[in-house]
C-alpha cells in the first residue's frame, strides 16, 4: 500500500526532518498542515518535497478534521503523523506490504513514547494504540478538547506491525506549560456535556475502547485520590520504575502532576460554581 502523508506541524525544525525523511519511504504524497511557524518549518517540509498549507490551530481533532476535509490526497488511504512522531522500520515494511485494497477500512498502530532519549516500556501506557491509517472518506478525528482520537465512520480496523516512536525533544518547560494548557481542556471535557465523543467505550472492544472504558472508571473515582492510585499503579504495579530516572520523571510528571493539576482546577470550577 502506499498512502498519502498528513503531517501535522508548528516550530517543528528539530524533529521534522526524521519524520519526512522516514515518510519518502512510504509515499511520494507529503503533505504538511502547518499552524504558521515562524523557524523554518515551511521551508524545510518543501526541501523534503512535502506540499504545505497553513492552516491556525484551535485544537488538534479541528485542525485533523481541516486536513481531512480540505486536502486534495493522490492515494485512496492516508496516513496521520505528528511532525515528532517516527516509524520503526517493521512499521514501513508492514504499511508497504499491505495490499492496495484490503478488507478494513483503517488500521491501528501502536505508539511508544520516548521522553528525554529514553524509550518508556513499561507502565502500562506505551505502547499505546491509535486510528492512523485509514481509506480515504471513512476516518474522523474526534472533535473534543483534549485526548481526541481518530475513528471510523464505518467497518472495521486491522493492525499492523512496528511502531511509531512518539520522540519529546521539548525542553521539560514546555512539556509542562503544553499540559498545563491541556488540564485546562480536560476540565472542560469532564465539566460541558460534549457532543464529539464517537469512541464507545468497551472493556472487551479494540485497545480505543478499552482506553475509553477504563477513563470512565477513572472519571468517576474521588478527586485527589485517582491521581495517587493512578502513579501507584503505573510505577510500581505496572513497573514504571524499570524505566529508570527517565521514567520517574515521565511517570511523575504524567500520571500524578497532570492528573492532579486536572483535579486541582475541577476542585476550583465546582468552588466557585457554588459561590
């Protein structure tokens, strides 16, 4: 099979460059919706042969909707990636020998993270599934705040072999000050009634589901206390620890700061909703 490319992008020099080139594997048809950087990331994607629009960026589901409704694509499938997002080689060989035609309308693959040049292998989030490759007309991107996923609007997904390396190169200030502005939108997301959710959650459905299913659980377990039971049971239960000073900041900083943080500004909308 070979796929077009949808490259999300903004300031993105340090790590465009991998995904590009790794993208010429796969296919001839780049594309790169870019939210108007201003430190050469147009260029660059150019030099690498990839068509670039700009688009402004309200949130990711809106601007991979934008993408999906506006581009004009050369192959009947396309492919999503974040401009830090790399493919192992398994993955290009599995997406190459695909046939041109198959059965499924999309395709899971699974993404691991690498945080400060360490590949975090454990504690039960990475590797983590996601809708990446699907036939052109039957894949959306849910329309929430935060934590938005793509699905299909209808058939079924397969899997494929090899991973996609999720690779944060930000500098940990900005790591932060991103999901400070995310608890934000998860805040949102747990206090609007949201009309954009199309992931049913299902504990014995596709890894989507089952993610969906387990977030209610958590959802709906005490402030305070799920962002405890949450880092307990990814560092140890889960063996986040084996990730070394890496994962401890990773694990900390991920699944008890932010879920905190997210905990702390409910607390203060519900405080003052009752003044």
């Amino acid at each position: 099979m070979k796929p077009s490319l949808i490259i999300l992008a903004y300031n993105s020099i340090d790590t465009l460059p991998a995904t590009l080139t790794q993208a010429q594997q796969i296919s001839d048809d780049l594309h790169v919706v870019d939210s108007f950087s201003t430190d050469g990331t147009v260029a660059l994607s150019r030099e690498h042969g990839a068509q670039v629009v700009q688009h402004a960026f309200d949130n990711y589901g809106a601007q991979r909707n934008w993408a999906i409704e506006n581009l004009v694509l050369k192959y009947p499938w396309q492919l999503h990636l974040d401009a830090d997002e790399r493919l192992t080689p398994e993955l290009i060989a599995s997406i190459q020998s695909l046939p041109e035609n198959p059965v499924q309308n999309g395709f899971l693959i699974a993404r691991l993270v690498e945080f400060l040049g360490r590949r975090m292998r454990h504690g039960g989030m990475s590797p983590t599934w996601h809708l990446r490759l699907f036939r052109n007309g039957e894949g959306r991107c849910e329309e929430r705040k935060y934590d938005q996923h793509f699905y299909l609007v209808q058939g079924s997904a397969g899997r494929v072999q090899g991973m996609m390396i999720d690779e944060i190169r930000m500098p940990l200030s900005e790591w932060t000050a991103r999901h400070n502005r995310w608890s934000d939108a998860e805040v949102l997301e747990q206090t609007a009634a949201m009309d954009a959710v199309h992931i049913q959650p299902r504990f014995w459905g596709n890894p989507l589901q089952r993610k969906r299913y387990l977030r209610g659980l958590y959802n709906g377990a005490p402030l305070f206390v799920r962002p405890y039971a949450l880092f307990f049971y990814r560092y140890f239960l889960r063996l986040g620890f084996l990730d070394g000073r890496e994962g401890l900041i990773f694990w900390t900083l991920q699944t008890f700061w932010f879920r905190f943080l997210i905990d702390s500004k409910l607390f203060e909308h519900r405080k003052n909703k009752k003044v």
